[in-house]
C-alpha cells in the first residue's frame, strides 16, 4: 500500500509515500502543516511533509490493533489510542512517552471507537457500541465525567466538537452520529441537548463541520449531500463575548422592563431589541443622538468589533493577543473572502514570471516555496503590474509565510495591503515611488533636519534609506514577533501611518546612522536587524502623526481605508499603463528570441549528439573488427601450436616404434644364441670322436655365423631405409588428402551458394507470382464480400418491413377489436342513436378499406424485392462462378422484368377483398418465409464457395513453383 501526495492546483503527482501493509484509514496533519501521521490497522507512520521521507514506525503487536494515531491541536503531542482502550500521549520530536491515560472503571468501560478533541487540546471525547460517553480532561489526566446519550442511541459512529468563535479553543458543543443516523449536539457541560440534525427516514451516513462552525456539511444515506447552517439551528451558539470594556450610566428616569433586553435572533439578519408596546421613540433624542450613531457606525468591523475599542485595547497593552490576532486583522481589514474569484485566480496556473521563483528566492520549505508562488501568480492574475515588480516577493514573503494555511486569506491581507498602504507607489513604475518617498523626506526634514543633512552630505538619498523599509515591509529588520506588534498598529490606523513608521525608525536610530560615513554601511544597516526596541518606534510614531503639520502630513495626501469588494475583486490599474504594455512587449520578444535560440541551439545539440553518436558507433565498430581480427590471429596460432604437438606427438611415437623393434631383434638373437649353444652343446658330446671333422665344421660354422650376423645387420639398414621411406611417403599422403579435402569444402562452398542463389532467385518468383495471384484474389473477394453484404442488407431491409407490417397488423386487429366493442355496447345502450351508428359503420367501413388498400400494396412491395433479390444473386452466383465475366448493364432489362410482373392496379379499390384473395395473401407470406430463408442459405453457400477458390488460387502458385 502507498500513499500519494497531489498538487491541488496543477493536478500533478508530488510524491508516492510507501511503507503500509494494509490499508489506510486515518491522516492527521500537525498544525504547521510539516508533520503528518497515517495510521492502518497494524501500525502508523509519521512523515516530515517538507521531505515526504519517513521519521518514525509505530508497531505493535497483531492482538492489540490500532484504533486511531492523530495530532493534539496547538501542540506537539502524538494521542495514540488502542484496541485494547489504552491511550498514550507521546512528543512528536522525540517519540518521547510523556503518560498514559488511567483505565476507565468496570462499571462504565466501553470499547473505544471513535474520538474527538477540542481545539485547545484539552479534553478527548471517546465513544464506542454504547449509548455513554466518556470525557477526559488532558492536563489532569483523569476521567471527569460520563454522559449517558438517550436510550434510542446504542453505539456512537462519529464525534465532532462544533468550534465557537470566542471561546478561545475549549469548546463546549460536541456532536454526536449514532446507529439511527441522526446526530444530536450536546452541551458538554449542562449535558443538555441543544439541536439535532437527520432523520430515520433520512439518515447521515458521514459528517464533518466547517472550521469556522458555520455549517454543517453531511452525507446522507441516500447518497445525497446536505449543508445545514449552525446559526439557524441554534440561538445558543456562536453568541458574543461580553464586552471587555464596561461602561457605568446613570439610572434611567424610568425602570426598564425586562422585555426592553430581550432581543429576538433569527438566522439571516440581525435584529434590534423588542420595543416595549406603551413606549414610543423621540425625536429630539434621534437628533442628539445623531453624530455619535454616525460616528459609531464607523467605527463598527465585521464579527461584533469596534474600531475605537479595539485601538485603545491596542494603546494600553502595545499589540492584540496572539489567539486572536488574526481574527482582529480580518475584522479590521474587513476581508469579504471571496472563495469563487480567488478560485479563479488560482486555477489559471502558474504564472510564467514565477516558474522559475526558486531560482531567485530560494526557500528551504518547498510547502512555503508553492505557496510564495501560488499567491504571487494569483497577484500577477490579478492585475498584470504585480508581474513586473520586482520587490512583490519581498513584501508578500512575510505574509504568506503568516497565512501558509490559508491562501484565501493570505491573498486578501496582500491586496489590501496593497490598495491602501501601497497608495501611489506605482505611478513611476518601474522606477521607486518618488512622491512617496518625497512626503518622508519632508517629514523627516521637519522632525530631524540634522539627520536628513546627514543623508545629504554623504549623497544618501530616500531611495536607500526609506524604499528597503518599505519594499520589505520591515522584515527584514524586525522579528517576528516585533513585525507582528508593527503591524498590529498598521493595520488599525490610517495608511498613512506606514510612511510615518519609516521616519520614526530613522529617527529612533539616528545616533548610529549619524556614525556612518560609508554608503555600504547604510545599505547594511537598511537590510539587517538592528538593536532598536520597537515599542520606541512605535510611540514615536503616535508622536509624529501628532505633531507633523497638516500641509506635510501624509494623511492629506493618502485615501482613507477602502476595503476589498464582495464577490469579485476591485480592478487594481493605479500605474502607468502604456509602460508595463512596452514593458510586457519587451519581455514578450525578448522570451520569443530565448525561445528561438534555445530551439536552435537544441538543434545543434541533437546534430551534434547524432555526430558523436556516429563516432561512438564507428569507433565500436572498429574496435570490435580489430578484435576480431586479433582473435582471427590467436585462433590461427593455436591452430599452428596444436598441428606443432600433433607433429612431435607423431615423431616420439615413431622413436617408440623404433625402440620396440630394436627390442625385439635383440630378444630375437638372444633366444637364437641360446638355441646354437645348446645344439653346439650336443654336437660336442656326438662329434669329440671326430675332431677333425670337428675342427672343421666349426670353423665352417664360424664362417656361416658371420656372415648371417652381416646379413642380419644388412638387414636392420634395410628396414631402417623402408622406415624413412614410409614415413615419407605418409607425409606426402598426408598433404594430398589435406589438399584434398580443401579443394572439396571449396567445391562444397561454391554449390551451397550457388544453390542458394538459385533458392533465393525461386522464392522471388513464387512471391511475385503469389502477390500477382493474391492480388487478383483480394480484388475477387472484395467483390464478392460487396455483394455479400448488399445482399445482408436488404435482407436486413426486409425483415425490418416484415416486422413493421406485423406491427401493423397487430395494431389494425387491435383497432378492429376495439370498435367491435364499441359496436356492442352502442347496440345494448344507445338504442336511439341510429343514426349515429350509421355514421360510425361507415367510418369503420372506410378504416377497412384503407386497411385493405395497405395489405395491398405491401404484397405488390413484396413481390418486387423478391424478384429483385432473385435476380441480384443470380447475378452474383454468375459472378463467382465466372468473376472475369464482363458484368453488363441490367437497368433496362430490370426495367423491362419489372414491366412483366402481375399488376393488379385494375382491381377496383370500391370492392372488398374475396377470401380467396386473402388466403392467397397468407399464402404468399409464408412462401416470402421461405424465400427469405432460401437467400440466406444461398448467401451463406456462396460465401463457402468464394472461400474455397480463394484457398485453392492461393494453393496454385506454389505447386507451380514446387
């Protein structure tokens, strides 16, 4: 399982987050929008969303199982909840376990399966397959009470705490979805039931409540989508704080009624405190009171704020509370949030001049980076001037990073800023705002002469010392939280005051910029934070809106607070059109030219990849033909080594040949010596009575023993030299088969070749000549498909009129049978209309008539096509059968078949049909049956027979060629 991670605005996949097994049923996102936790049933994972890389694993063991793993709000803790009921808090950086929550008492322990959370994060809310709640208080770590829902809720599927404008975050309201599909909000204090929402014939399958706690947004069982509005379905809800501020009059002349405070609130408008019936309204009182309601009037900000109240709160304490900040900015800058028109903003996209903002503005957080540019392309849609600025980023930078969570509100604190504080800053565009910068000079100039001439002696002018200030909005400064008090008291005064915030900043920091001498000094002291205390800057501020003179003061010069108009967005055009339009044209050519030569300069690019690719390509194939040949070499050489080995192998076997004759003449002699001695041995014994026959036989003996001894080494010569000429002649034998056999393989070669030249040159002719073939079939079968699907054609035409004329006279039957009906009762009710009967027999009479004439013409239809659909597939059975066969025209003489068939226009329309004649007519349907069947039989044969002369032509030139 895998989770992915979109764009919202152009739809494009950002990352693929894995690691899960099963599947997910829960995210929490951290109210930073950095951390994310998913959790399935056998373990959570927590993400750093900046990275989309897993931090942490969560496992437990298969028999506990995981319930549900989220966020606390506004803080950093992880509430991991189980199967078992057991709930654990851990720190979300160090996956620290900070405590577990105590096991809930017997008497009331439920399984938990769903959970809620105030926005403060401190009391949990869990309910599960039963009709009680338990509610927990965090910070205490106990169970602090038990609500028991109606009896007619068993198990709770769903709990939601409705957010409340002014209870800071600890929400009273909780909601509740039980089994009956109906959700009942409770007050969680008094346990009492405030509204209820759904039904048991319309039940709320899902539901989820706006942030605000407007509304009320819930899937029904039914599929559709309900939105219920808080404020009328409540009185209770969403009331006003009571004012911080309390005022002690004098007693009235007259004892008030308890029906004077009473007010009536309905949803839709506010209305004015009930009138008592016995008093009446003066109008001397209305004209005192007159001014001050104009006045009050005023002053009155959106959500139930003052503007008065709300400065003098911001005088005694210096800046607003942090929680409520932000709800004050909306109140005073009175933002309409128009979520259609900001909507289309967004979609047009990305504008050009931002794609490449991380190159210029590079931001760690690529979540901030899409916002940054998201807000400055909804600018740039806006009005085409915020395209060409230059310092756009630096003064959205700090709002968007404020507001990162809510791009609506972000873009709206910006225009407004814009449309106010920003008056006449883009009439010298693109060049710094000399007017603007010419009223704090004269400002500056009244207040700190000395400090301007400063300025002036080291050619220091408005531009370095006063437009960084302003371009940035002093963040770059001031901190955050010495930004935030700044503009607490921008945005509550007039637009002025910004102006008078820059002179007040140099004045306050006169002592180090008079010590500067240098023009980088200053530059780096208008770009860094500086050891200055804002609350100074501040009061200076006050001071000099005070105390400068009415002809210099910016006020005069500047509108009063204009908000943003409801619905769509005010057109913002204070600059000098005719510039940004050459401007816009400039960049228009200029990307135009960028663009041609980047296409120009990717064509040489791609010429020059396919040159070194060509290179590439032939130097491999080099490198491969020299290996090649040097394996070509090394095979030829080991060839030469092995017919070398053959050669001594043969030369020490004929040394052993050799040895083992010697062997063998010398065994030989041996045995022949032994032989002669032993005879001589006999003969001496026989013949010693004869010496000198003796003496001479052995001298004759001597003589023969010699010279066989000669001859035996005449001999061994002999065999030697029929040796050596043996050998000789081998070798020569040898060399004869072997060029042999190469003159063979090379006859053998030029045959193979010649064969295949031959083989190949066959193939060609049977290709050609099977295409010659395969054309002419092609075109055959192209013919006889055309006829074949004429033919289902009207055959298709045919049944469809055959089934209209059923339909007909299923219909005229019905007719029939209904006016018989009619026939009858006339004849049992009205007896006295006759008259009338009369009228209608002849009305019936001419509906048969026309009935008939109908029959009528659909037979002579009938028989028409079906001497058309004769002719039309003996023609094509003529066709198949001899398709080069020259069809010739057949207009004339289907005319002139035509002119043959049966008219019966003779008949006379007046007279009835015979029933003869109508038993023909049924005849000659069921025979039209027939026939219809008989062509379809026919077409299907004559597909079956083109079929088989295609195969047996496709058969033809390859027996030829065999």
């Amino acid at each position: 399982m895998f989770l992915t991670c979109m764009e919202t605005v152009t739809k494009e996949l950002v990352s693929w987050m894995r690691g899960h097994e099963s599947s997910v049923f829960s995210i929490s996102v951290h109210a930073s929008g950095k951390y994310a936790i998913t959790t399935s049933s056998d373990t959570a994972q927590l993400w750093d969303l900046d990275t989309f890389q897993r931090k942490r694993k969560l496992n437990i063991r298969q028999s506990v199982g995981i319930q549900k793993v989220f966020f606390l709000p506004l803080s950093n803790t992880i509430l991991s909840c189980f199967k078992d009921n057991s709930i654990f808090a851990w720190e979300c950086d160090t996956l620290f376990c900070k405590y577990q929550l105590p096991a809930p008492p017997e008497s009331s322990s439920i399984l938990y399966k769903v959970f809620a959370v105030t926005r403060d994060g401190r009391i949990l809310a869990a309910g599960g397959k039963s009709n009680h709640l338990h509610l927990w208080c965090l910070e205490a770590r106990q169970l602090f009470r038990i609500i028991q829902m109606p009896t007619k809720v068993r198990a709770i599927r769903h709990l939601e705490f409705l957010p409340d404008s002014f209870d800071a975050g600890s929400n009273q309201v909780l909601g509740v979805l039980s089994q009956d599909g109906i959700m009942r909000f409770i007050n969680i204090q008094t346990c009492k039931l405030l509204f209820e929402i759904g039904s048991l014939d319309q039940g709320i399958s899902s539901s989820v409540i706006s942030p605000h706690g407007r509304y009320i947004a819930s899937i029904m069982e039914n599929g559709s989508l309900n939105v219920y509005s808080v404020q009328a379905l409540t009185q209770e809800i969403n009331k006003p704080p009571l004012p911080l501020v309390k005022v002690i009059e004098d007693l009235p002349k007259k004892k008030l009624s308890s029906s004077d405070l009473k007010m009536k609130v309905t949803s839709g408008r506010v209305q004015q405190p009930a009138k008592p019936r016995g008093s009446k309204i003066q109008t001397r009182i209305l004209k005192q009171d007159l001014t001050g309601d104009f006045e009050s009037k005023k002053n009155e900000l959106p959500d139930g704020l003052n503007k008065k109240r709300l400065q003098i709160l911001l005088k005694g304490y210096g800046e607003y509370p942090t929680k409520y900040r932000m709800f004050i900015w909306r109140s005073l800058l009175q933002l309409p949030e128009n979520h259609t028109a900001f909507s289309s903003l967004i979609d047009k996209g990305t504008h050009v001049t931002f794609l490449n903002l991380q190159k210029k503005y590079p931001i760690k957080s690529r979540k901030l980076l899409r916002v940054l540019q998201r807000t400055l392309s909804a600018l740039a849609h806006w009005s085409v001037i915020f395209s060409d600025t230059p310092y756009l980023p630096l003064l959205a930078f700090p709002f968007v990073k404020l507001f990162q969570n809510n791009q609506l509100i972000c873009f709206e604190v910006i225009a407004t800023l814009i449309i106010n504080w920003c008056q006449h800053w883009f009439e010298y565009f693109p060049n710094p705002p000399i007017n603007i910068l010419s009223m704090i000079e004269n400002v500056l100039a009244f207040h700190d002469k000395e400090l301007l001439q400063h300025f002036i002696d080291h050619d220091i002018t408005s531009q370095l010392y006063a437009w960084p200030l302003l371009e940035t909005v002093f963040s770059e400064v001031l901190t955050r939280e010495e930004w935030l008090k700044l503009f607490d008291n921008i945005f509550s005064n007039h637009p002025s005051f910004l102006l008078m915030t820059v002179v007040a900043y140099n004045i306050c920091s006169r002592v180090p910029l008079l010590n500067c001498n240098l023009k980088d000094d200053f530059e780096f002291f208008f770009h860094h934070r500086n050891n200055l205390d804002i609350n100074v800057v501040i009061r200076q501020v006050y001071h000099l809106m005070e105390t400068t003179p009415t002809d210099i003061h910016p006020d005069s010069m500047l509108n009063v607070f204009v908000a943003l108009t409801k619905g769509q967005y005010p057109v913002f055009n204070q600059y000098p059109k005719f510039i940004v339009d050459y401007q816009t044209q400039e960049r228009e050519r200029i990307r135009n030219d960028e663009l041609d030569y980047l296409r120009e300069r990717q064509t040489v690019e791609d010429m020059q990849a396919e040159v070194d690719q060509q290179r590439v390509e032939d130097e491999a194939w080099c490198q491969k033909q020299e290996l090649l040949r040097k394996a070509e070499e090394t095979r030829r050489e080991m060839l030469l080594q092995e017919e070398e080995k053959i050669i001594q192998q043969r030369q020490r076997l004929a040394a052993v040949k050799r040895e083992l004759q010697v062997k063998e003449m010398h065994l030989q002699d041996a045995a022949r010596r032994r032989f002669l001695k032993l005879q001589q041995d006999q003969q001496e014994m026989e013949l010693r009575r004869l010496d000198d026959e003796i003496g001479r036989k052995v001298y004759m003996r001597d003589r023969e023993i010699a010279a066989t001894a000669r001859d035996l080494e005449m001999r061994q010569l002999e065999l030697e030299s029929q040796k050596r000429l043996y050998e000789k002649n081998l070798t020569e034998n040898q060399a004869a088969v072997a060029k042999e056999m190469r003159a063979d393989a090379d006859a053998y070669r030029r045959k193979v070749d010649l064969e295949e030249h031959m083989f190949h040159k066959l193939i060609e002719v049977g290709e050609t000549q099977s295409q010659k073939t395969q054309k002419v079939i092609k075109e055959n079968l192209a013919k006889a498909e055309q006829a074949c699907l004429n033919t289902d054609w009207q055959i298709q035409s045919l049944h469809k009129q055959k089934c209209d004329d059923l339909q007909r006279n299923k219909c005229y039957q019905e007719v029939a049978k209904l006016l018989r009906e009619n026939r009858r009762k006339e004849i049992e009710i009205l007896n006295a209309m006759v008259e009338q009967e009369a009228k209608k027999w002849k009305e019936a009479e001419g509906k048969e008539f026309c009935l008939r004439s109908a029959k009528k013409a659909s037979a002579l239809s009938d028989a028409s096509r079906k001497w058309f659909l004769k002719q039309e597939i003996n023609a094509a059975v003529e066709h198949a059968e001899n398709p080069r066969h020259k069809e010739e025209p057949r207009f004339q003489n289907e005319q002139e078949d035509a002119s043959c068939l049966p008219r019966t226009s003779h008949l006379n329309d007046s007279s009835e049909m015979h029933p003869s004649t109508q038993i023909s007519l049924n005849r000659r349907a069921v025979e039209w049956d027939t026939t219809e069947q008989n062509l379809i039989q026919k077409v299907r044969n004559l597909r079956q027979r083109l079929t088989a002369q295609a195969r047996h032509r496709c058969q033809t030139p390859h027996l030829l060629a065999a």
